[in-house]
C-alpha cells in the first residue's frame, strides 16, 4: 500500500477524491466537479465569511451598478479569459418544479468556450441547494432589482482563480439562513507566472504541472527533467535520481499540462520521496530558490546531476 502523506512533499501536493456535501449543507468544495484535468478547488476564506473581499461589491468601479448577469472577467497567465456562469442543466427536483444549475468556470481563448469545472446544485427535500457568485445585497435599478456580482480575482503568481460565493437554498426554510453562506473559493491548477507547482496524484501514480508564463522567470522552456531522491538527501542535489528527461518532445507552450509517470515503489516506514523538477532554457538550467539570510537567490543548476533517468 502506497503511504501519501511521506511521500508527497517539497511543492508537491496531494489531490485525493472527497465526497460531495450532504443535501441540506452549503455547497463547498467537496461539490467541486473537474472537467479538466489538474484543476482543485480550496476554500480561501472561512465559511461563513463575512469579509467584504467575500461578500463583494453592488457596484462597478465607475459607481455603476452591476447586473446578475455580468459575470466579471479576469485574465489567466495564458491570456485567456475567464468567468462564472450559472448554466441551466437537464435535470429538476421535486418532480420537476425546480430547475438544476450548475456554476460554471469558464475559460475562452478566443476560439472557444472550455468549462473546466463546475457547482452543481442540489436537491434537498423541497429545496434546492444553490451556488451563485457572491452576491452581497439587492439594489434598485429604475423599478427592478438586480444583485451586485462579486469580482472575479486571478492570482496571477501562484495561478488561481479566487471566486466570491453565496452558498444558499431555494426555498423555505432554508436551514442554514435565509441569505446562506458567503465564502471564498480558489480553483487551483492555471499556469502560475514563474513557479513550477507540481500535484502529485496516486491513481495512477504521476507527478503533474501546468507550464509557467516564465518558467523560473526564463522567457520560456525548451525541456524539463524531473528528480526524486530520499527526504533524508533534501538540500543535497547530488544525489537526485532522474524520473523523466528531456521532456516534451519539443518546446511546450505555456499552459500545457504536463506528466510524468511514478513508477517508485511506496516508501518504507519513516522514509519518503521528495520530486523537484528543473526547466532548461537555450542551455540554461533553473530549478527553484533557496534563502541564505533572508535573501532569496535560485539553487545551484551545477549540484543537480546529469538527468538520464536512471
């Protein structure tokens, strides 16, 4: 049996599945669905929250007011766009009478629309479990009323979306408030702008990463070579193993979402495995940071041995 949690350390972190929330509990998290691959989602704040950073704002930055369906944009690190929607799906509760959404994360490139994930709504007795973007009060336009969105933030260092929600029911009693729950969603797994982040998941057993805007702070990367080696060798890249080589067969794009297969039997008691893994551009070589008195300088590309995948 594989050992997770000695295993998946340094930048490396562990995805395992989780059951959804139960019919009568404020979406979260655990209702998140991937459509593609490599994307998590991470309660940022509290919940409930009552941050105005959670509620969001009924107005634009012109003072303007902002309608239901504005759905803000942002822009992620491959200059795509990106937005929430609520998408109406094929399926009803309680015989019909209420209509099933999902929140939807939309990414666009220009070409076309791509969901990478999703809230789906539940049915819960004469309720429907609902998450909307984070709506923070009713206000008057002219003789309707409309709710102000909240704003969409792209965390463009650490690539992540960060989503105000409102978890609520639809209908009567709802048993965690008339207004639900506000919170914080950040849906991980975009290209950061300089870091390799590396996800280790166990079936099947790979190491995964999005290619950064800049690798490493390079203009971009013609190859990578992943390294594993014992926890008790941190800091002593010497003796580092080679996991994969040279990979992808030509430059990749930015964004990418690349593999390396695990083969490693699991760890023995007490021990772990550590990956890192190294971008070499036009023969330059950069393989994260290290801090000597405060001051933060990257790693030694020469203490790291020749990658042959042995």
């Amino acid at each position: 049996m594989r050992t997770l949690l000695v295993r998946c350390v340094l930048g490396v972190v562990c995805v395992l599945p989780v059951a959804a929330s139960e019919p009568g509990q404020p979406i979260d998290c655990s209702d998140w669905v991937s459509v593609e691959p490599a994307y998590s989602c991470r309660q940022f704040s509290a919940m409930p929250c009552d941050s105005d950073f959670c509620l969001g704002s009924a107005y634009d930055l012109n003072g303007m007011p902002r309608d239901h369906a504005g759905n803000h944009r942002a822009v992620n690190n491959e200059g795509h766009l990106l937005m929430v929607r609520r998408a109406q799906t094929a399926e009803r509760c309680n015989g019909g009478e209420q209509i099933v959404m999902n929140l939807e994360v939309v990414r666009y490139d220009g070409v076309a629309e791509h969901t990478i994930g999703f809230f789906q709504d539940k049915c819960s007795g004469t309720n429907v479990d609902q998450a909307i973007p984070g709506f923070r009060e009713a206000i008057t336009i002219g003789a309707g009323d409309a709710l102000g969105a909240g704003t969409l933030l792209f965390d463009d260092k650490n690539g992540r979306l960060v989503i105000p929600i409102q978890s609520h029911c639809k209908g009567s009693p709802c048993p965690y408030g008339d207004n639900g729950v506000f919170w914080l969603a950040a849906i991980e797994g975009f290209a950061t702008t300089f870091d390799v982040l590396q996800t280790y998941t166990p079936h099947p057993a790979q190491v995964g990463f999005r290619v950064p805007y800049m690798p490493e702070g390079m203009a971009a990367a013609d190859s990578f070579d992943t390294y594993w080696g014992d926890l008790s060798t941190v800091g002593n890249w010497g003796q580092a193993h080679g996991l994969q080589c040279h990979y992808p067969a030509s430059p990749p794009a930015r964004g990418d979402y690349l593999t390396v297969a695990d083969p490693l039997p699991s760890p023995q008691p007490g021990h772990g495995y550590y990956y890192v893994t190294a971008a070499t551009y036009q023969g330059q070589t950069r393989y994260g940071r290290k801090t000597n008195g405060g001051r933060l300088s990257g790693r030694d590309p020469a203490q790291l041995p020749r990658c042959s995948g042995d």
